[in-house]
C-alpha cells in the first residue's frame, strides 16, 4: 500500500499509521511478516525521521 509521503502534522501522520495498519492486518494473516512490515513502514515513515537523507 503506497501512501501520501510523511508530513509534517501529527494528525496526518496517525491517520496514515491507522490506515496503513488496518489494510495490513486484513491482508497479511502471518503476525511476524506483519510487525515486520509495520517496522519498515514506521522507519521510512516516522515524524521523528530525518527526511533531507541524500
């Protein structure tokens, strides 16, 4: 699931999350391929991350 990149507001960035965990407990049965799918999705994504990486 391909989502808006990360922004800036707290708001948009729990709507994302939300989203993005709801589709992913849908569609992955196995719980270790989803939290480590949630993991990679909460590194490339986290208000917290430095986003101006080359």
């Amino acid at each position: 699931m391909k989502l808006v990149p990360p922004d800036t507001s707290l708001k948009d960035y729990k709507t994302r999350r939300s989203a993005f965990l709801t589709q992913l407990i849908a569609s992955t049965p196995n719980v270790s391929a989803r939290a480590k799918e949630f993991r990679r999705w909460m590194d490339e994504n986290s208000p917290d991350r430095d986003h101006d990486e080359a």
